[in-house]
C-alpha cells in the first residue's frame, strides 16, 4: 500500500500537465506541434536514464534509487511551476526525464514481493493508480490553472505531491533489492541468496531469452500506439471540438473513475474465467476498435465513449503484459527488465506526441486514430504467439540432481512453465 501511494503522488503530478496543453498553447503562442514535443523530450531523456536507474537497483537497491528519482521530479516541478518560457518548459521536462526511474524501480519491487500467481492482479493495480489520478489530476489541474499565469498553480501542486512521495518512501517503504536482503522471491517461497544459483539459469542475458525479446516488442507496439491517442488526447478534444482546458480535465477524470470501478469489479471475475493469456489479447484487440473510431468522433458523448473505451482497454491489458515480462526473466534481474520495458513505454512517449501532433496540425483528423489502429494490429497478432516462463521457479536439467530437495520450492518448479494461446498453465 505505502508503494501504490507514492506511485499515485508521482503519476498524479503528470496528470496534472495534460489537460494543460490548450493553456499552454495560448500562453506561449505554441504550435500543436511544440506542446507534444514537451513530452516527447521528457521521453528522450527517460530512455537515456531510466534503464540506467533500473539496473542500479538491481546493485545498490530499490529505495535509494527510488528516492533520487523522486527527488528529481520534484525538482522538474519547481521549475515548470516558474516558467516564463517554452524554453524553460523544455528545461523543467528534461530534468524530470533525467530522474525518470520512478516506474521502472516500482515494478521491480512489485516483481520482488509479489508471488507469479498474484502478479497480473498487482501488475493491473498500477493502472488504477493511473485511474485514480487520471479523476483526481485534470479536475485539479483545471481548478488550479485559473490562478495567475496558468502554471504555478499546478506546477506547485506537483511539487507538495513528489515531497509527499519521498516522505512516504522514507518511512514507509521497504528495501526488496535480492542484493540487499539477502531473500529472493523464486515461485511462492522465499530462497536464500546462497541456493539462488542452483535454482536459476546462468545464462541472464535478456537478448538471448526469446519469450522476453517477443513480450518486449509487443509492449513496445502496444506503447506506441497508446501514445499517439493519450498523449494527444486533449489537443484533439481542442482541435475538434473546441473544448477547454477545465472541460477536458473532467472528461479524463470520468474516464479515470470509469476504470477505477471496472478494475475492482468486473476484471478479477473476467480474468479468473478467460485467464491471463486470453484476456490481455481481448483488451489488445478492443484498443484496434476503439482508435479506429475516435478520430471520427463529431460530440463530446462520443468522445467521453472513445475515452471510456481506451480505459477498458488498457485496464484489461497492460497490467498483464507487465506481469508477463516480468516473469519472463531471472528473478535477479527485475530492475533490468523493467526498466526495459519502461524504456519503450518511454521510447513511445518520444514518438508517440511527435506523430500525433503532426497528424493534427497537417492531416485529416481520422487519422488521428487510423494510424494507432494500424499499429496496435501488430500486439494484438503477437497475443497468440505461445510463451514460455523460463523466469519461474526454472533449473535446467542438469543441475536437477545438484539441487537438495529442501531448497525446490515446489514440484512445479521442476518444469517450465508454459502459458498457451488459450490461456492454460501447464
């Protein structure tokens, strides 16, 4: 819980800057295309740093990288708050970017604490973390832009939320880094550090793990389309239908609550039923319907529905394929893959503005969500592509008979796991 909290006071902090584009167009006399990039250069710098930060947890631990992190991004917010500039915009969005470990150090710890059979569930709860700021943060964001140039209010605001974080993670949070507590989480029991090597592969290297290469490109498709619709969103809403800053920070807010109440209602009923595999390939398949129709949205009703369904979407998927990559690597290596994946998620955020602000600014706006619907085809397909778990509870043959019978955590261990296109563990 001390964990969901500070990911809420960091992701409730960017929630506040997207429903701000409009004003900053104004206020700035920017270009559809300079307020995307605003991201995308926070983006760039992530990618650059934020797959630094995760290996680093892997050697040092996880609070301490957290903490800098998050010390990082209450900087970048001090900054935003007094930007008289677009370019001091751009200096507040590197610096963030340059401290951009916050997720990819909060997923290695969930990949640390949590058993496989919970992980999809927990994995999922980031995206309510995300909801619960997506109702709080644009409804917040559009009170707080009325107070003098339109910036200082939420730029402060996102300063009181990253200080809160660091208060919590301080006091509250544990230390989970294998390196650091000497435990390590192999299945459903805990190992000692001294018996980890007999349990696992020596072979780490993510390159040469094929279900982590297939999980990996998936996501990053996945990400990138996401990106192109988020990302833009309110640009769009402005841009068609003329909407404002306030009235577009209560449609996300709808959105967000939308999907806090299908999380913790519907999903853990549609997950047991359809299983991991096939759920996360449904919700993959509903964002290709939903892109392909926003960009023809003609009313706010439609638009609210587009949204609404970009949450279902994303809720259903993009919690599992975490929990999947995850577990597709050594146990020892979580700060290294998350920040992988985050890396692409991050990568996505580069491009993914970029492309949608020059569809907007130069193209018909159908393509808007034409073009994310063409790409999203790719995870989709990729959904069926059978996957193998060498990252669970996994020795290779020859080192069966090296092992004593007291550190096998359980009799399943014995054998890969392998998750097929219809969603059965074998």
């Amino acid at each position: 819980m001390p964990l969901w909290i500070a990911i809420f006071m960091d992701v409730l902090g960017y929630t506040l800057l997207i429903p701000l584009f409009p004003t900053i167009k104004v206020l700035f006399s920017a270009t559809n295309f300079q307020v995307a990039a605003l991201m995308s250069v926070n983006a760039f710098f992530t990618i650059i740093f934020g797959l630094l930060l995760g290996k680093l947890s892997d050697k040092f631990g996880r609070k301490p990288i957290l903490l800098i992190s998050q010390i990082g991004t209450l900087v970048g917010f001090v900054v935003f708050a007094f930007s008289n500039s677009l370019t001091m915009l751009y200096i507040s969005r590197i610096i963030d970017g340059c401290f951009g470990g916050n997720f990819p150090v909060c997923k290695a710890i969930v990949s640390d604490s949590v058993p496989f059979k919970d992980r999809s569930k927990q994995m999922a709860n980031i995206s309510v973390v995300f909801a619960l700021s997506n109702v709080i943060g644009p409804g917040m964001c559009g009170l707080l832009s009325t107070i003098g140039s339109g910036l200082i209010g939420p730029g402060m605001f996102g300063v009181v939320l990253s200080a809160i974080s660091i208060i919590i993670t301080i006091f509250l949070i544990k230390e989970t880094s294998p390196i650091k507590t000497g435990k390590l989480l192999l299945g459903e029991k805990t190992i000692e550090t001294e018996k980890i090597d007999l349990l696992v592969s020596s072979d780490r290297r993510i390159s040469r793990n094929k279900t982590a290469m297939i999980l990996l490109t998936q996501f990053g498709f996945h990400a990138l389309a996401l990106m192109i619709i988020y990302s833009n969103m309110t640009l769009f809403g402005n841009e068609k239908l003329g909407l404002t800053t306030v009235y577009l920070g209560i449609l996300l807010s709808i959105a967000g609550l939308f999907q806090i109440v299908f999380r913790f209602t519907v999903f853990p009923l549609l997950l047991k039923h359809l299983g991991e595999k096939k759920f996360s390939t449904l919700g993959l398949g509903l964002f290709i319907i939903d892109y392909a129709l926003i960009g023809f949205v003609n009313n706010e009703w439609q638009l609210v529905l587009a949204i609404l369904g970009h949450s279902l979407a994303a809720t259903v998927s993009r919690g599992i394929l975490i929990s999947f990559i995850s577990r597709s690597v050594d146990p020892r290596d979580q700060g290294k893959i998350q920040g992988l994946s985050s890396g692409l998620d991050t990568l996505a955020q580069l491009f993914g503005p970029l492309i949608g602000g020059f569809i907007i600014s130069n193209c018909s706006l159908y393509w808007y969500g034409l073009v994310p619907a063409i790409i999203a085809i790719i995870p989709f397909a990729m959904g069926f592509i059978p996957l193998r778990f060498k990252g669970e509870e996994t020795r290779y043959e020859k080192e069966t008979t090296k092992i004593p019978q007291s550190v096998i955590p359980n009799a399943s261990g014995s054998q890969e796991s392998t998750v097929s296109a219809e969603g059965r563990s074998k």
